[in-house]
C-alpha cells in the first residue's frame, strides 16, 4: 500500500489542491458552511473509493502474478498462467509478455530443427565413416601394422563417443530395453579390443556371465567399450583385466576390474564430469574426458547405476548395476 501511494503521490496532490481550491471558491461566493463540508465530504469518499478500487484491482493482479513467478520452475510459463487483467496498464504488460514468449518460441522451435538437422547430419557423417574405418582395419590386419591398429581403434572409439553422445542428449528415447546376454555383450567389446588386449599382454580373468540383464544391447556395449578401453590406456606392466558379476534378490552387478594405474582419491569424485580428465588425463595427453560423462549419462538413461572403486597404482573397479524388477521387463 505504502509503494502504492508513493507511486500515485502526484496525483494525491492534485486531488489534495483541488478539493482546497473547491473550498475556497465556495466559501469566495458566501456558500453555506453545511454545503461546503458536505460537499468535501462527497469528493474525498469519491476519490478515495477511486484510489482504493484502482489499488485493489492492481494488488490482486500483480500479487498473482509474484506468486506464481516465485513458484514457477520453468519461469517462461509464467504469461500461460496469467488471467488478462482488466485495467488497461496490466492488459499492455500481459499482451507484451505474450508477444516476448511466442517470439521466444519461435525461435527455439527454429533452434530445435537446426539442431536436429545438424544431430542428424553428424549421426549419418559418423554412419559413413565406419565403412572406411572398417575397410582399413581389415587391411591394417592383412599387413599385422599393430600401431596404425591401435591409432584406428582410437579413431574408431573417438567417432563413437561423439555418436552415443548425441544420442545421450537427444529428448527421444533411441533405445531399446530388452533381455541382454551379458556374455554376448562382454565377448562383443573384448573381441573389438583383442588387438590392443593381446599387443599389450592383457591377463584375462573372465567369471562365467551366462545371464541376462535387461537393458539396450548396443548402449550396454558401448558403456563396456568405454570401460575396456580406458584400461587398456591406463594400464601398468602385466596388465590383468578381471570381469565378473555379483548378484542378491533386487540386483545384478557387473563389475570390470583392471590393476592399472588406478585414480587418485581426489579425482574420483569428478570422474563422471564433462571433459573431467584429472591427474591421469594429464599423462595421457589424448584423454578427452568425455567417455566416462558418457557413460554415466548412457546408464541414467537406462536406469542403471555405475560407480568407480580405485585405489591409485594398484587397481580401478567399474561396477555396472542392473535392477531385476518386473518394471525393467515392461
């Protein structure tokens, strides 16, 4: 109320000037005492009924609109909740915030269908660039070149993340849930890394995985390629990589173990950041840190849970767990 009348001061002073200058031309021209108070009287309740119901209409208006701004998580929303007002100042400011939020739309349905053009050309680039990829890891075997090999898996694995991490960030769901062999899957990776597994001379510790999660095939492999992968780059001499799952009544865990380099305890809380690449990316200078945000966003996805047990220079830890509820299957 107080900024209220602030904001109508001037016009308080007007009305206050005019009802004086009423009682002085009155009492100028000899009118009764009786008329001129009563006419005082009259002009201070007009106004003042004037003032009130201005003030009221405007509080009820711009209290609902606080309220609702205040309580609002996607504030755009805000002239969608909003009743056009009578008074003509509330009319502007609502048609004016409708005109900004059809504006705002328009261009953001402009922005989505750039996007999707551009998610799409760079979905069918990398779609087209496995082909070549392919054919030259065919010749490169032919010729036994383990180095070139190895640079084209990372080629290979870099053109990846770029694709699953699109797909990671896309609002539709480009993925199907379904019953997964785990032994298909882990065989699947492990077989696409044999070259870099065998020239570095992995040690092989794979548990029986005869039984079924539920999840994305596809997804699921490459959660475990970025996996396998980063083992091989953060490996030590003798490198040994163990695979093997663990079960109870709600919960099936795979978990990847590699007695690697390990992560330092301060970098283990930021490993599934974007581009988070911690002490081990700085010796690894090719590290993107991005396959791990993968990763995470992949099982989120999913509705799986990973997390990273490690201990530096002596081994890392990669659990993948699986729930086993009658909703996974639907």
């Amino acid at each position: 109320m107080k900024r209220y009348l602030l904001d109508y001061l001037v016009s308080l002073i007007i009305v206050i000037l005019m009802m004086a200058l009423s009682y002085f031309m009155a009492d100028a021209f000899q009118t009764s005492r009786q008329f001129i108070y009563g006419m005082l009287v009259v002009e201070g309740i007009g106004c003042l009924s004037l003032f009130l119901y201005d003030f009221l209409r405007k509080h009820f208006f711009y209290q609902d609109l606080h309220n609702k701004l205040t309580h609002l998580d996607q504030k755009y929303l805000l002239n969608e909740m909003l009743e056009r007002p009578r008074f003509y100042e509330g009319q502007v400011l609502y048609d004016t915030l409708y005109q900004a939020n059809k504006s705002m739309n328009e261009h953001l349905a402009e922005y989505e269908r750039e996007l999707t053009d551009y998610k799409d050309f760079i979905e069918m680039w990398i779609h087209q660039v496995k082909t070549p990829i392919a054919s030259l890891s065919l010749l490169l075997h032919h010729e036994h070149n383990q180095k070139a090999l190895t640079q084209l898996n990372r080629i290979e694995n870099y053109t990846s993340q770029v694709l699953y991490y699109i797909r990671s960030q896309s609002k539709t769901k480009d993925y199907l849930i379904k019953e997964v062999n785990l032994s298909d899957v882990v065989n699947h990776v492990l077989v696409r890394n044999k070259d870099d597994l065998l020239a570095y001379g992995f040690d092989f510790q794979i548990d029986p995985l005869d039984v079924n999660v539920y999840s994305d095939a596809k997804w699921l492999e490459f959660i475990l390629d970025q996996i396998v992968s980063n083992a091989i780059k953060y490996r030590k001499e003798h490198p040994v990589l163990k695979i093997y799952t663990k079960e109870d009544q709600d919960h099936l865990s795979l978990m990847i173990e590699d007695h690697g380099l390990g992560i330092k305890a301060s970098d283990l809380p930021q490993v599934f950041k974007n581009s988070y690449t911690g002490y081990n990316g700085h010796i690894e200078s090719k590290a993107t840190g991005m396959g791990l945000f993968i990763v995470r966003k992949l099982c989120d996805a999913l509705g799986h849970q990973v997390s990273i047990d490690s201990k530096e220079g002596s081994y890392t830890i990669v659990t993948i767990t699986f729930g086993k509820h009658d909703y996974f299957i639907n």
